[in-house]
C-alpha cells in the first residue's frame, strides 16, 4: 500500500512541476508585456509578405507613452497611404490623426497592440532556448495561439487561425526586446472568413476560392525590435487645421 502510495505520489508531484513550470513561464511573457505597454517605448516593426509569388516589405519606426496614451508611427519602408500618423485616446476612444500628402487630417483608427498581446494569457507555449545576440543572452520562447474567427465575423461555421511566434525576453532584464510573428495562417483564413460571410458561402467553398487566388506557400512576416524602454520622451498630438477635418 504503502508503495502504491508513494507512485501516486510522485505522478502527482511530475504532473504539478510541469503545469507550475509552464505557468512560470508564461507570467514571464504577461509579466514583459505589462510591464512593457505600463511604460515608454520606441520600436521598430517590419512586415513581409508574398502576394501571388511577388515579395513585398513595410515598416515603420514607433514611439509609444503610457500617460498619455499616444502611440506615433512613421513609414520608413514600402507604401502605405501616409507617412505618419498619430493614435491617442480621448474621452474613453481612440482617434487617430495622419500624415497624408504633407497634410495633418483626422482618421477612424483600432488601437492595435503588438500580435499576443490581447491573447497574452491564452499563449501556449511550446518551447524554450536561449541565444546570444550582440553579447546579449535572451530566453527564446516559441509559442502560440489561436483566434475564433467563426465569433469575429459572426459565422456558423466553426472557423480558427494559429498564429506563432518567437519572444525574444532579455535574461538580465526580464524584458521583451524582440517578438517575431508567423501570420501566414492567420491572413490566409481571414480571407476565407471574410467571403464566407460576404458571399454566405460555406467553407468549403470558400477555402477552394482562396487557393485558386493564392498559393499554399504564401508568407506573412512580422518582426519587432524594441529599441528603447523606459520614462525619458513625450509624445504631442498634432494640430489638425478646419480645412483637414
């Protein structure tokens, strides 16, 4: 009996070090996130993907402030309809203010954070490295999660996407310094998600449509860089003449 006992011991015990230890390390990553959108920051973000075959790149510099809560981007590569633009919240909702042809104007805007971080406690975390970079060493974590596109776009059907990803955490700091997300599967079953309810299609059908549309083998990058972390820059909102209204 006693024997029994002390296996149904030790199973329990593995078992309770294992979910301990994948907790631990997820707080790692929701303990970085929140740490890091309570502060300052300025990045880097680098988007690249493949349209039919063809390669294709943008980025942008950001700044982001905590109080307020501003967050700045500027183009810095590839074409996307402004050159800079503004998202801050007032009055409880986010407005946005844009850099288009030389002129400030206001635009309808989704404050976005980066990919995870609204899925934070829900990433599934699948493994583990370490890596030196520059002198620097970081824990590697490779994850995942996924999101119900079947809610997001009010279908019948049952509809997901898994979007993985790679946070680079500062061993010494504790902090996010890089995120480097795969979103091919997310972009390539959003599609289908928005024919089916365009259409009222079924999935099938759809998924059938979008391979005609696009290869399998499709790319869909995102890599961000955090350059700085910390308290020492604000943000001013740009003042938009009547004439931008």
């Amino acid at each position: 009996m006693r024997n029994r006992f002390n296996k149904y011991f030790c199973v329990v015990l593995v078992l309770i070090i294992i979910l301990c230890n994948g907790c631990s390390k997820k707080d790692v990553i929701v303990s970085a996130f929140e740490d890091l959108y309570a502060s300052n920051f300025t990045y880097t973000e680098l988007h690249t993907y493949t349209d039919n075959g063809q390669s294709h790149s943008y980025g942008y510099d950001g700044e982001f402030t905590a109080d307020p809560h501003i967050k700045h981007l500027t183009v810095t590569e590839g074409e996307v309809l402004w050159s800079e633009l503004y998202v801050y919240e007032e009055d409880e909702t986010f407005k946005g203010i844009a850099k288009v042809n030389e002129n400030w104007q206001k635009v309808m805007v989704v404050d976005e954070r980066f990919d995870g971080y609204e899925e934070r406690y829900a990433i599934q975390i699948n493994a583990k490295d370490e890596k030196t970079i520059d002198g620097v060493a970081y824990d590697v974590y490779q994850t995942e999660y996924t999101v119900d596109l079947a809610e997001k776009y009010e279908l019948e059907e049952e509809i997901e996407a898994t979007v993985t990803q790679e946070y680079y955490i500062n061993q010494e700091t504790g902090k996010i310094e890089k995120i480097v997300s795969d979103a091919a599967e997310f972009a390539r079953m959003t599609s289908i998600a928005v024919m089916m309810q365009l259409d009222g299609t079924s999935f099938e059908e759809a998924a059938a449509q979008e391979k005609e549309l696009k290869p399998d083998d499709e790319v869909n990058m995102i890599e961000i860089n955090i350059t700085y972390q910390g308290e020492e820059f604000q943000l001013e909102i740009p003042k938009v003449s009547e004439e931008g209204n």
